[in-house]
C-alpha cells in the first residue's frame, strides 16, 4: 500500500546526489535518472547538445541525471515517460487526450530535475551565480509549494477544483519549420517551453491556471490553427511575460487525512486581497522578452515599437483576429 505521506527536502536542504529527488530515501552513484527522458534524446537526438548551467558549466542533456532510487524510478518516472511517449508519437491529437495531470507532472519533473541540479552544484559552483537560488528564502517558498504537487507523480494526489499549471498546446506548420526539438525554461518564473516535432508545449508551472485564463482568448485564436514559428515566438513570447509579472505564490494544505483514505487532497490558496495577482504589464519590458523570442529572425526592440503603444504581432491583425502566416517575409 502506498504510503501517504510527502516528502520535504527544503527545511534541511536534502539537495545532494545521495538522495532520491523524488522521495528522500538514500541512494547510490548508480541510482540516477535522466532529467530528459531517454525516448525524448533518441527522438530527437540531444545525447550530446550542450545545456549552460547558472554556474556558467556546461552539460550535456545525456549527462543531466539527478539521484532517483529503484522504487520512483521503475514504479513512477519510467511508466509516466512510456505514457507521454506513446502519446507524443500520435502527434497534438495524442497529447491532448491526455489528462492534463500527467503533463504537469512530465513537464514538472524536467523543471524540478534542472532546478535541483542547480542546487546541487551551488555546494560546488564552477562560478558562483549572480543570484544563488539557494539564498533567496521567497524563491525556495516558492519551490517547496511546488514540490508539494508534483509529488502527485508519487503520491495519490487529487487537486481540490484546481491544476497547479496553466498548459497551452500549439501545432506548428511545417512550412518553414526547421527545429524537430527546442527546449526553453525561465528558473525563476517558473515558465517552461518544449517542442516535440509539430507540438509546442508552453507551460507556467505554478499559477494555479490564472496565465490560462487571463490568456484564455488569446489562446483560443490558435486553436485549430497550423502556426509559423515566428508566431510561435510570439505566443511564448507573451507566456513568459505573463509569468513574469504573475506576483503571488499558490499556498497548498493538505486535508486532514481518513484511515480509509487512499488518496491525499491538496487545497490551495492565493493571497490576492493583500497582494496583487499582476504586476503591471510594461511595454518595454514585453518588448525585451519578444525581442528575445525572436532572435532566429533577428528582430530588434526598435521594430518591436515601431508604433510603442502597439507592438508589433505575427499572431494578430489590426482587429485582434487571427492572422494566419504561410511563410515569413522579412521585415522593411
């Protein structure tokens, strides 16, 4: 019978490779687990492309492994990463069955995984960071809570009315598209990006869906669509803003449990009469992040605001109606 209890490395700090990432229980140099799924580096071939870690080292996404013991690794981590394979290979329409859930938790566990690595190596840095997580107390706040749910990968866990994510899914046109695999995560925010093939997955991890839906019509615009990846960019571009002026922190409790309970529910909490959910939104500061989604294309801030109050769109047109995109031709 699984025991319902979570585990909380953050109070003592338990980041070391000698403890399972996942539930604490002591391991050995053997007891590791890839951060990105073995299926995922043969797909798309990434046992060798290099990651820049904070502490400026450089890895490998076949070399970043975090302590995961016998028992998480083959009752929890491999059956989760056989089901998001099985439904990646079908495509959007695979992914979206889903259940929303265990996307969170795939998505979570490569966060989580990138994240304890960092911590880890700011016991040993190469260089140390200009801002060390481990001493920032609201960040660590803000990685315990989110460590409370995604132990729903080990832990029977129901989410009372709530997903901790906000999850959007795009389909890419292969028109001009060159990129079968892109990775991108911001630590801090929590906002997360990856591509598999034609399926975009962008993802803000701890918001309780608040992005989605202040997002929501938006992102119902791409729905059903094949998008360039220039409006891709876009699309990250205004996720990842979002998150970044996303100002609370979900708090979530756990009831009191039953003995004939077989499952723990997680409430949450937002405090959002003392603290504003959004800081507000800057247009300069937009323009930063979508100048740096837009990099491959070598678009600058100046274009961006070309007209200040009204940035530039591949998504959008002059009505705010969906602007579909063939091929991209190169700004005048």
């Amino acid at each position: 019978m699984t025991e319902l209890k979570l585990y909380d490395p953050f109070p003592n700090m338990q980041f070391s490779d000698k403890h399972c990432f996942l539930c604490g229980a002591h391991t050995g140099p053997e007891n590791r687990t890839p951060v990105f799924a073995t299926w995922l580096q043969d797909r798309y071939k990434l046992q060798d492309k290099e990651l820049l870690l904070l502490d400026k080292s450089i890895t490998t996404y076949g070399e970043l492994t975090i302590p995961c013991c016998d028992h998480c690794h083959t009752q929890h981590v491999i059956p989760l990463e056989k089901e998001i394979a099985a439904a990646a290979e079908q495509g959007i329409a695979g992914l979206q069955a889903l259940d929303p859930k265990k996307l969170f938790q795939w998505i979570g566990k490569m966060y989580y995984g990138t994240l304890i690595t960092e911590l880890i190596k700011e016991a040993d840095p190469l260089i140390m960071p200009q801002n060390p997580v481990s001493e920032n107390p609201k960040m660590l706040g803000k990685f315990r809570e989110f460590f409370k749910v995604l132990q729903s990968m080990r832990v029977p866990m129901e989410f009372s009315d709530f997903l901790p994510c906000s999850l959007f899914m795009l389909e890419v046109s292969p028109t001009e598209d060159e990129l079968p695999f892109e990775y991108q995560d911001e630590l801090t925010t929590m906002a997360f990006s990856i591509k598999l093939g034609p399926v975009v997955l962008v993802c803000t991890l701890l918001d309780n869906g608040i992005i989605g839906k202040a997002l929501g019509k938006f992102y119902r615009l791409t729905q059903g669509q094949q998008l360039h990846p220039i409006q891709v960019a876009e699309f990250k571009a205004r996720v990842f803003y979002a998150a970044y002026i996303f100002s609370v922190i979900p708090e979530y409790f756990e009831r009191p449990l039953k003995p004939e309970d077989t499952h723990i529910t997680l409430d949450t909490i937002i405090d959002d009469v003392t603290n504003e959910v959004f800081n507000p939104w800057e247009m300069t500061a937009y323009a930063h992040m979508l100048e740096e989604m837009l990099k491959p294309w070598d678009i600058r801030e100046k274009e961006i605001l070309a007209e200040p109050n009204n940035p530039i769109s591949f998504l959008l047109d002059d009505q705010n109606n969906f602007k579909p995109m063939d091929r991209y031709q190169k700004l005048n």
